[in-house]
C-alpha cells in the first residue's frame, strides 16, 4: 500500500493518476507544501512525496518513474532506445512546459507578496508556455500519445499541464495539442482524480 502526501487539487494529482492507471492500491494524507507534515514526507518541504514501504520519494516525475519502473508501466524497459527517447521527452515536459506555469504560480500565491511581479513577467511565460506546445505538437507528430501508441509518464504529466494551463488562461493549444490533451485528460485514470478534485 503506498502512500500519497498532497491532494488532488495539487501535483500529487499526477500520483494519484499514475496509481489509478496502475491499479494499485494507495492511500492520500492531505497535507500542504512547507507545513511540518510536508516536512516530515520530505526534506524539501514540497509535495506530491510517495511513501513506498521504509522509502519516502519526492518529486513527481521520480515518482512517476519509480512507480512505472517497479510495476513495469507506463514506460519501456531501462537501456532500450525507447526509454531514453521517453526520458528526454519526460524532460522537456517538466523542464520547457511547466517552468511557466509553476513560474506564474510562485508569482501569484507561493512568493512573498514584496516579490511578486505577475504582470511584468506573463508576457514571457506566455511566450515560452507557446513555444513549448509547438515543440509539443512536433513531438507528438501522429501520436496518439507522446510516444506514438503507448500512453506513458510523460504524458501524465502533459495532460496535468494542459489543464492547469487552462485554468490559469495560458494560450490555448492550437487543434492538434488541445485534442491531444483532451484524450489523455478523458482517460478514466484521470477521470477518478478530477471527482476526487471536485470533491475536495
């Protein structure tokens, strides 16, 4: 039985998701970023952080990357060139999709109010979040996923991107992307942490 530390409403939401398509069994503690809870699940003080047995893992993408690698889903065996394809795009999402989102949050609710500058710095996260969904279309070429048939980690974490993108009126995806997003996001996996979200 694993344990999530987050919430559905927060990037834990990709745990839980990750778990669903699994099929394994878990349970949440609903605890905040830097309370001593969170503390307690990380050194960071951040979440989503996953209990697995005596281990604690923070970080979403490793978690996503342990859980895929322990139950051998949602990923390609270790030394394959598949993997190492799915990593770099693993990557890419985390490092030229999210950076703008997460950037836009810290400036609107997680920096002292004194260091916020949301108005002065949307103008080019708007401009990398467009230039990365380009990359994204290009990488996704006829997909139906980010790694041609198969649905894997790297596209938990785009999917959980898009909406998120979305709800914080980021540009919206040009036809190929936005239906892209849709598909992954009518998943049932997905479709059980949104309940849990509305629910919340």
């Amino acid at each position: 039985m694993y344990t999530v530390y987050g919430s559905a409403k927060t990037r834990a939401s990709r745990v839980i998701w990750m778990l669903e398509e699994l099929e394994v069994p878990y349970v949440i503690e609903d605890v905040f970023p830097g309370t001593p809870e969170a503390l307690t699940a990380s050194e960071t003080g951040k979440i989503p952080a996953l209990k697995d047995g005596d281990q604690m893992i923070f970080d979403s993408a490793a978690i996503l990357m342990h859980l895929a690698d322990k139950h051998g889903g949602l990923t390609f065996p270790v030394g394959t060139p598949e993997r190492t394809r799915l990593q770099s795009v693993l990557n890419f999402v985390t490092d030229d999709m999210e950076q703008p989102l997460w950037t836009a949050a810290k400036h609107s609710f997680v920096l002292p109010e004194e260091l916020r500058a949301l108005e002065a710095v949307m103008p080019a996260l708007h401009f990398e979040w467009t230039k990365a969904l380009k990359t994204l279309g290009r990488l996704l070429g006829d997909g139906p996923f980010l790694m041609g048939a198969k649905f894997t980690v790297a596209d938990i974490i785009a999917g959980h991107l898009g909406g998120w993108a979305k709800a914080m009126d980021f540009p919206a995806p040009e036809p190929l992307v936005a239906d892209y997003i849709a598909r992954v996001r009518a998943r049932d996996g997905w479709q059980k942490v949104d309940a849990m979200r509305k629910a919340a």
